[in-house]
C-alpha cells in the first residue's frame, strides 16, 4: 500500500463501485452473491462495510464482492490497482453518457466487414470535426 496520500478504504472503494454501477441494492448485490457464488453474505454487511461500520472483511468476502462488480479483487486491497480500475470505470461512465455504449453493443452483432465500415465512417466524422488524425 500507497502512504496516506491518495489512499482508499475499503468503504470509499466500495461505494465507488456501487455508484459506478447503477446503485445496485445492497439486498440484490448479497442475492446475486449467495446464488451465483455461493458465499453467504447479508445484504446488512455489505451495507456495514460500504459505510464503513465494519471495515476488516474476510478475503472470501472482498473477493465475491469484486466478483461481482467484475473488478480484480486486488481492487480493494492495493491502491494502484484501485487508481486503474476506477480511471476505467470512469471511462466506462463516460462512454455511457455518450451513448457510446448503444452502438458498440449493436456492432457486436454485425459481421467483421460491417465493424470495418462503422469504424471507418466514426474516423471520418472525428476527422470532420477535429482535423486529420496524425499518423501512429
């Protein structure tokens, strides 16, 4: 771990996630653990440890939490890993807001050759609007 500086708790991180995506229950987060993982976890922990009223979880626990926010579980535990996968999720946020997101999930069903084509008429309007790309 880091020094104190830009260090993260393990409820700062969590809340994170939980913000990130969409503000899922704590109940359906615990849920989804029990039956997809099957650790036991209660929807009051998870709110405990979000909020910092329990901050020391077992390893099992950070790990099904990570599981399934889809984030490494080293997320909760090393603040460079945190520093990385929040500069994605916040990628990920900002890709959404865009609505980038509708359109990478319609060209996932269209042929190699159709991706070609949409990705070079996205060129060409990035170029349209900012200029040439420079080379590399």
């Amino acid at each position: 771990m880091a020094g104190t500086e830009g260090v993260f708790s393990i409820a700062e991180k969590l809340d994170r996630l939980f913000r990130t995506t969409g503000e899922p229950s704590h109940m359906t987060v615990a849920e989804a653990i029990r039956d997809k993982q099957g650790v036991p976890i209660s929807h009051t922990y998870i709110w405990q440890l979000r909020t910092g009223r329990r901050d020391n979880p077992t390893l099992q626990h950070l790990t099904a939490l990570a599981g399934y926010f889809g984030v490494p579980v080293a997320y909760f535990l090393d603040d460079q890993v945190a520093a990385g996968v929040d500069a994605q999720l916040a990628l990920l946020r900002s890709l959404r807001a865009a609505g980038v997101t509708e359109i990478a999930l319609r060209a996932a069903d269209v042929s190699p050759r159709g991706r070609e084509a949409i990705s070079e008429a996205i060129r060409q309007v990035w170029e349209a609007e900012h200029g040439p790309q420079p080379p590399g």
